[in-house]
C-alpha cells in the first residue's frame, strides 16, 4: 500500500463496541477558536522533563466529539453490516460471540436506515462552552455529542463552520463555568520546538503524547489555505481537533491530518496553526459563518528563470496565469503575465502568500496590488470579492 494523506474521524456501527476507521473515512477534529472569556493558566515549561504540570492544567478543557451520522449506503467501507461480507466481519462476529448473543439479521430497508457514530476530539475556549474541532468531524452529522473530561455528556450545537480551512465551532450549554485553554503563537514556533497532541485516539479515553515541530508551512493540497506544522508526536485515529500545544501549554495547532502507509502514526502529523484557525474561530463564534475575500486569478510561483526572464530581482511574487472574467481582478486590469508582488503594501513571496493575504480579507474590501509588468512596478486598485467558490 502506498503511503497517503489521512484525515481521521474514527467511526462505530451504533450498538457495536467495536471501533473501525477505513482510511477512506479517517479523519481528525478541529478548530482555532478566538479569544474568550474563562480560566486559562500559563504553566511554565518544565525544567524536570515532566510534562505533568501543562497536562494537569490543559487536560480537563478537551473533549470527545461523537456525531451521528446516517448512512446513505450501510453496505459501504463506512458502515459495515452485521453478517455482511466486509473485511470487518470477524470483529463483529467477536463481539457478538464475546456477549453471548446471536448475530442479528438485517432486512435490506433497516440495513439502508443504519445509522453511523463517529469519533473526533475538541477543545474549550470559553468557559460558557465553546468549542473547536475540525469541520471534517462534524460534517454531515444528525446529532452532535460532546463528552468532558469528567465524563459528563452534553448535547452540542453548531455555531459555525468553514470547511475550506477545516475548522468548526460548537457550543454546549455549561452548568458551570468550564476549564479552557489558552492560544499561543504559533508564528513563534520554531523546528525542534517540543509540543503535546492531546485528544482521544481509538475512542480509548483522553491521550497525551510528546514530539517536536519538524517542519513548518507544510502545503498537503487538501485546501486553498493549506498551511500546516508537522510534528512528529503520535496522533491516530480520534485525535483531529484536539490541540497541539507548547512549552506553556498554550494552544498553537488543531491537530488534523497524518502521512501513514497503513493507517496508524508512522511519526508524520499536520495541525492547522493557531494563528490562522484563531481568525477564523473569532468570526465563527461572531457571526456564524464566515466570508472569505477572493480576487479571480489563477496564480503560479515564480521560478529563478521566469524572474530572469522578466527581469524581476528575485524569484518571488505569484504569477498571474489567467483572470477570470467579471471578477474584481478583471476589473482592476490585471492581466495574465503580471507578476503581484505585494496586498497592501504587505510582500507577496509567494502564491500561498496571497491565498492566505486574499482570505483573510472582508469581502468590499479596497488595497492597492503591487504588480510587477513589463520591467517595472504598478501599483492597482481592487475592491475584494466574496469567495463562494475556490478562487484566490
């Protein structure tokens, strides 16, 4: 098998003990949220190796996210059948043999109502009851329920999602006022910077494991904003949207995908980073939803030999290869060839750059572009558009 990109979401037949996750489904919950009122304690990082004193305080703000989901097709990869022919017979067997009872059968119209469980992890913002997890843990869910720490159970609501950066708000009614964590800087991360994934992997209760920042700005193409750490603490089926935190342990990613030939942590993981999820959080949990600005270009890097080509300096800027028609970069003028170079005033190194500067504005929005165009710069006007499709 080759090796491929996994996002986790760890999926139970409802009635079944027994956790199944086809790689086809995988999948890991969660989301920045933005800044919010509740307790949030600084914890300094250990001077003994122990990580005990971050786990004590972080551990009682993440949760288990549990969704419902109905199955369109209960015979698919996703939702097994009891007495089927899928490769997870055997395990339900077991399970059936282990209770003492006999195996049930299906009629085809109750196999097609069958429903689906599925497993991801969260984490607390605010102490009334905000949540984040990622979008692929609660996308297309009937029901949502999220387990604290305690092992209390409470009935979730979703404020908001935006699945083009995977992240998603819920928020649950608080008895009392909850544990929370704090956002750290995830600019501020270095590589070889120590970090702990925390969240509930397998279903098997809330985990801890340890790595390191072993790269930074990881594009997986799986989104318009891809942006990712990788960090080589284990994380496994159940952990998306759990936090990645650091040294004090302030959260500075929502752990989300890994690189695996076989399903399971090879030391390969990706988390979204605070500093990009934690806009998005604040305007979920404000309005609900969010807009993202898009101009209407199709953008490619610059290479050394364009750049010598055209004369520019250095080899950075996002290529225009095409303008699409009627957008606000027709409008402006931009032309196929032109190479941006800054928004704003703000450089421009690269496509990912503008992806990322071009999102994160509001819709109406006016800056001034930076063009690069027949040996010299242009600065032109563009008014922001509403991104309702994936454009930059």
């Amino acid at each position: 098998m080759s090796n491929i990109l996994v996002r986790y979401r760890a999926a139970a037949l409802l009635g079944a003990a027994v956790i199944i996750a086809p790689l086809s489904v995988a999948a890991f919950s969660g989301h920045d949220v933005a800044a919010a009122p509740g307790p949030a304690v600084a914890v300094p990082a250990p001077s003994s190796g122990s990580f005990a004193p971050i786990v004590s305080t972080d551990k009682p703000a993440v949760v288990t996210v549990t969704t419902v989901i109905k199955a369109e097709n209960a015979g698919s990869d996703e939702t097994p059948e009891p007495g089927g022919n899928s490769p997870f017979d055997e395990q339900f067997r077991q399970f059936f043999r282990d209770q003492g009872i006999p195996m049930p059968e299906q009629a085809p119209e109750q196999r097609q109502a069958q429903r689906a469980e599925a497993l991801g992890s969260g984490f607390i913002v605010a102490a009334d009851g905000y949540i984040v997890t990622n979008n692929h843990v609660i996308d297309k869910a009937s029901s949502i329920t999220v387990t604290l720490d305690d092992g209390t159970q409470v009935a979730a609501k979703l404020v908001g999602a935006d699945p083009k950066n995977d992240l998603a708000v819920l928020k649950i009614k608080a008895p009392k006022p909850l544990a929370t964590v704090a956002w750290g800087d995830s600019d501020a991360l270095r590589v070889g910077d120590q970090v702990l994934a925390i969240g509930n992997p397998f279903g098997i209760g809330t985990t801890v494991t340890a790595g390191i920042v072993s790269a930074r700005g990881r594009d997986l193409n799986s989104g318009p904003y891809d942006d990712f750490i990788q960090i080589d603490a284990p994380i496994n089926r159940g952990n998306s949207g759990g936090p990645l935190v650091d040294g004090q342990g302030k959260v500075v990613g929502i752990n989300t995908a890994i690189y695996s030939p076989n399903g399971g942590s090879v030391g390969v993981g990706f988390a979204i980073p605070s500093d990009q999820a934690r806009k998005v959080v604040t305007e979920l949990m404000k309005d609900g939803s969010i807009r993202h600005g898009f101009i209407g270009v199709q953008i490619q890097p610059v290479t050394a030999d364009i750049a010598d080509a055209i004369g520019l300096a250095e080899p950075q800027g996002a290529l225009v290869a095409g303008v699409n028609g009627g957008t606000p970069a027709a409008k402006a003028g931009l032309k196929a060839g032109d190479v941006i170079t800054a928004l704003g005033g703000n450089p421009v190194k690269s496509p990912r750059d503008l992806s990322r500067m071009v999102a994160d504005l509001s819709p109406g929005t006016s800056k001034n572009l930076s063009v690069w165009r027949t040996g010299k710069t242009k600065d032109v006007a563009i008014t922001i558009g509403d991104n309702a499709a994936d454009q930059q």
